[in-house]
C-alpha cells in the first residue's frame, strides 16, 4: 500500500481539527479552501489507489496496511490497519468526490452562515470518518468510524440548534442510531466469542471453509443487521431520517448520498461470506428492505416539503439496495448505492438552490414557475428526476432494471411485482415535485426576486448532473464481459450461494426493462396530468380518498406511535425513577447524612460551651463514674 493511500481518511481529518481550532480567526474564503482542498486531495489519493489495484492481477487485488497496534486486551489485539479492495476503493471514490462536490456547493450555500467554520469542520470529520469506516481492516476500526459519522450527523442535522426543531432531530438522529448500534455491538461480541477474532479476513476466511456454525452466523449477521438497519434508516429504525432535513441542505445530501445511509448497505455486502452460511438471514434482508421500499414510496407521494419527499425517497431508494442484497446481487447493490450518491446528491442539492431562491421557504405549493427564473437549477434538477425514475439512458435506468431482473430472473415475483409498483410510485412522486416546483403558475410571494444560485453551487449540479446520465454506463448489465463494473468486482462478490438472477437472458431483461420504463413514463404522465393539467381531479381525488390522504400526509402516523408506546412511557417511567430512586433514596441518603452531621455537632457543642466550670463540673461526673465503675467491680 502506498503512502497516500494512508493519507485518504486523515486529510479531511487534519481539515476539521484546523478549521474548529482556529476556523474563526481565518478568512471565510480560507476556511472553505482548505475544506475543499482537503476532500480533492483525498479524492485524488482514491483515484490513485484505484489505479494501483488495476495494474495487480485480478486475484490479487487487495492491499492491507497496518499503521500500529490499536489496543490489545486478553486475546483480542486491533491493528489500526486499511483493507483496501474493490468494494472500499468503489466506496472510497464516492465519498471522497461526491463529498467534494458537495463541500464545494456549500461554500456558496452557508456564504453567509454564523457558524461557517465550524460547519466545515463538521464536515470535513464526517467525511474523514466515513473514509475510516469503508477503509477499516477490522470490525472495531470500521464500529469507530460507524460511531463517528453518528456523532456527526447529530452536529449536523442540529447546526441551526437555535431551532428547537432542528435540536430536536438532532437528538432523535442519534438516539435510533444508538438502538441500531447496540445490536451492532452484541453480534461483535458474539463474532468474537466464536471466532476469536475481528479482522477482516480471519473472520470471512473462517466462515469460507465452514469453521463457523451456521446458526451462530445467522446470530451474528442479523445482530450486524439490526446495525445496518439503524444507519441505512430501514424499517422500523427509519424515523430519524426524515427529521435529518432540519440541517442545512449540502447536510441533507453527504448524509442521505454518499455517507452515512450507505454504511449499512456496504457492512451487509462487505459481511457477505457471514451472510451465505444461513439462507434466513439474506431473507429477512430482502423482506426488510422490499417493505421498507413500498413503505417509504408512499409516503413520499403526499408530503409538501421538498426535502422530506427526497428523505423518503432515499429511504425508498436504500430498500433497493438491500433488497438486492437479499436477493444475493451484491454487486448490483453496490451499482445502484453508487448511482444513488450522483442523482440523490444532485436533486438535494438542486432542491437547496431552490430553496436558497426561495428565501428559505420548503412548502412546494408556495412554489411553482421557477423554470424561468432557475434554468441550470431546473435542467440538472430534471436530469437527477429522469435518472431516479429510471428512463433510459440516465444512470438509475441500468441499476434498478438490474435489480428487478435479478427478482424476476431469481423467480422472486411478488418482490420483482413490489419493487416495479415502487418505481411507478418513484417516478409519480419525483415528478409531482418537478411539475409543482418549476412548471405551473407561481403560488408564492415575491417572485421577482427569485434568482439562480451563484456558480459555486451550480457547477456541482452541472457535474452531478453529468454523472447522473453518464455515471451508469460503466454498468450496463447486457454487456457481458464490458461490463466494467461487473468485470471490476466479480473476484470479491460474485459467485456466492445466493447469486441471484441464474443465467444471463438477453430477451428477457429487454423486456422487463422496456415493461419498467413504460411504468415510469406512466408515472411522469400522471404525475404531469394531476398536478398541471387537471389539478381539479386531484383534489377530487383527495376529498375522494380523504383518509388514506391523510395517512399519508401523517406519515402512517409511525412517530405519534412511538410516541405513545414508547417515549412517553419511558419518560413517566424515568420520572418514577427520578423521584422514587434519585430523588428520594440516593439524594434521601446524602441528606440524612447531612442532617445527622448536623445533629450529633449540635449535640457535640453542649459539652463545648467555653465555661471552665461546667468543664470541672463534667470532669468531676465522669471521674465518680469512673470510680464508682472500679469500686463495684
């Protein structure tokens, strides 16, 4: 491994210690600079590592390094070490210039921010942290990088913690995190207790050659899951994400993109040998994340914030990847996670100029017109919605037909029927945000001072957008043996015992994938006929389907669920503890102390009044008691 291979997590890393030590003092346009130029060099260090695991034979393309030895306790000792292979340089090279492209956005966006420096340096450690998590040789090295980006989003999403709001998902962000990553915890334990080990390659090598009982990886791989569950926001440890759209928009778009979210889809594929041992375990992925796609989509159909569709999109959109998990595509999940980060970080981006034109205003039916006011804004944000809705030949065309060839192909065809009605469901409900955002007459105030965002955050929409259509192409499933993309991770996670999809067919895929474009043109054309043409029948149809409408808009009323069940139980409860238990017996006991203190010195300061007679008198008492004791002894 070379030398700046060992760079990559720490520039970002070196970039938020100096902007959050001394950031304040330094000249804005510095601060953002030095952000920026942490994450291109660190982009252009991944870039070269990809290079350098090209030019070894494709059997060898694995580079370990081991900085020092992290700690060692009994049996256990963690090296500070990278893995660097196919899957973390493919992971690297999004985070890293995805990440890039959105801190350079935000060098427009937060131009006028307070808390610019320390923005940054939330940043550039939530960047640097997730290098460290794709990066980690070991299970405890990548759990630290997990725990970071967990801290950071919670910096994150609460920036503005000003806003109650904001403060609020903030804390709710980092709580359902923690369930997920107590269940991450016990199947370490459990790993360890059975292996005796937590690298990498000692673990997968023993669950190769069937020296872990099938039943204690299927313990482990769920209890891995309830994890990746947490981070990936998959049901019923979703509801945090949503909520994240109370940070500033370039936030909502590293974490629901190219970091956070998609922690939990690479720990499932890079957990893959643990995984294959037990066929329950792939299953409940597939279940899990096919509901979770269906779930999130409906929702998404009637919110008015235009963040908060593009959060339930993404939460849709991560069911994908882990339904093609399930269904033992593992490369294909990584093909569509990759594409995701290109057109999800476009539109959230887009959705934050829009909302930067906008004075800060999110309600789309405040909106309307801004086509001829946001051109760049408005075509790349097109081009982001053309790919998410999968129409040839943007790049979400080639990695959701995948998946949904290798349901159908698997004979999985209630879940090939689910996630086909998700995509319709996808691109109706990116559309509806098109036609209400851009088309139509505009339904706000002050639309002449609606104005395109600097070029600062339109030359990373231009770029994203360019990924968006080009970004696929690497891909193309039919392609057989140019299929770079295919070609590239074939060695490390192909091949496995739940490989899904069979043989390749040709005719086959072309049909189903002329059927899902015909879906979501479908989708396009109603959304299109509802919103513009005939807005009438669409609040005819409200009124018609008022309850559904309103479980829908009430988000399946989960929160207010959880509410009741759990959070408001749990706060009597800890009130009982606080009053009965901490209150009553701990502080009870520290305040008879103080009483009893109090009382044996008053009782103490009767026999210290100063009077030199009573001292004779006291002395003259005890000495006849004295006497007396002797004398009847």
């Amino acid at each position: 491994m070379n030398w700046y291979t060992y760079t990559i997590p720490f520039l970002p890393l070196t970039g938020a210690a100096i902007n959050g030590l001394i950031g304040k003092r330094l000249p804005r346009p510095l601060v953002g600079l030095i952000a920026c130029a942490a994450m291109l060099a660190a982009a252009i260090f991944s870039t070269m590592t990809l290079f350098d695991l090209l030019r070894l034979p494709v059997e060898e393309r694995s580079l370990y390094g081991e900085l020092y030895n992290w700690m060692t306790s009994g049996e256990l000792s963690v090296g500070f070490g990278f893995l660097v292979d196919q899957l973390s340089v493919v992971m690297m090279l999004v985070v890293s210039w995805v990440g890039f492209l959105i801190h350079v956005y935000s060098v427009g966006y937060m131009a006028h921010d307070n808390g610019f420096a320390r923005y940054f340096s939330y940043l550039n450690l939530f960047a640097g942290l997730m290098l460290i998590l794709v990066m980690a040789g070991n299970f405890p090295l990548a759990f630290a990088g997990w725990e970071g980006v967990g801290l950071c989003s919670y910096l994150l999403i609460g920036f503005w913690h000003h806003k109650k709001s904001a403060a609020d998902a903030g804390k709710k962000a980092f709580i359902v995190n923690r369930i997920g990553d107590f269940g991450f915890l016990l199947g370490l334990a459990l790993l360890f207790a059975n292996v005796g080990s937590l690298d990498y390659r000692q673990v997968f090598a023993a669950a190769m050659v069937g020296e872990i009982d099938p039943q204690i990886a299927l313990g482990v791989s769920l209890l891995l899951f309830v994890g990746a569950m947490g981070k990936s926001a998959q049901l019923p440890l979703y509801v945090w994400l949503p909520d994240a759209m109370e940070g500033p928009t370039p936030v909502s778009a590293l974490i629901h993109a190219a970091t956070m979210v998609t922690a939990g889809v690479y720990m499932v594929i890079r957990c893959r040998p643990l995984f294959e041992l037990d066929p329950t375990a792939l299953t409940v992925v597939l279940i899990v994340g096919t509901a979770t796609a269906i779930f999130a989509a409906t929702i998404g159909l009637a919110q008015r914030d235009i963040k908060r569709v593009l959060a339930y999109s993404t939460v849709s959109q991560l069911g994908y990847m882990f339904m093609a998990c399930g269904l033992g595509a593992y490369i294909v999940a990584l093909f569509h996670l990759m594409i995701h980060a290109f057109f999800k970080a476009l539109l959230f981006l887009g959705s934050g100029s829009v909302i930067h034109a906008m004075h800060d205003e999110q309600d789309m039916f405040k909106m309307g017109g801004l086509k001829a006011k946001l051109k760049t804004t408005y075509w790349t944000f097109l081009w982001g919605s053309l790919a998410i809705a999968g129409i040839f030949p943007f790049a979400g065309f080639f990695s959701k037909d995948e998946i949904l060839f290798k349901a159908f192909a698997g004979h999985h065809y209630i879940i090939w029927g689910i996630g086909a009605f998700t995509a319709l469901l996808t691109s109706f409900y990116v559309f509806r945000v098109v036609f209400m955002t851009f088309h139509g007459k505009h339904r706000g105030p002050d639309f002449g001072k609606v104005h395109e965002s600097p070029a600062l955050m339109t030359v990373p929409l231009v770029v994203l957008a360019i990924l968006s259509l080009v970004g696929g192409w690497v891909g193309i499933s039919f392609l057989g043996e140019h299929n770079y993309f295919h070609q590239f991770l074939a060695p490390l996670l192909a091949g496995g015992h739940h490989a899904a999809g069979g043989e390749h067919h040709l005719k086959l895929e072309i049909v189903l994938a002329i059927f899902s474009v015909t879906l979501a043109f479908f989708g396009i054309w109603l959304a299109r006929h509802l919103v513009l043409a005939r807005r009438d029948r669409l609040e005819l149809l409200t009124r018609k389907f008022g309850p559904a409408h309103k479980t829908l808009v009430g988000k399946y009323y989960v929160d207010e669920i959880y509410d009741a069940v759990l959070v408001r139980p749990l706060n009597r409860l800890s009130k009982i503890f606080w009053q009965v238990i901490d209150d009553g017996v701990i502080d009870g006991l520290v305040r008879f102390q103080g009483v009893w203190t109090q009382m044996a010195g008053r009782l103490l300061a009767l026999f210290s009044s100063g009077q030199v007679r009573r001292y004779a008198l006291y002395f003259l008492v005890g000495a006849v008691a004295v006497i007396g004791y002797f004398i009847k002894g």
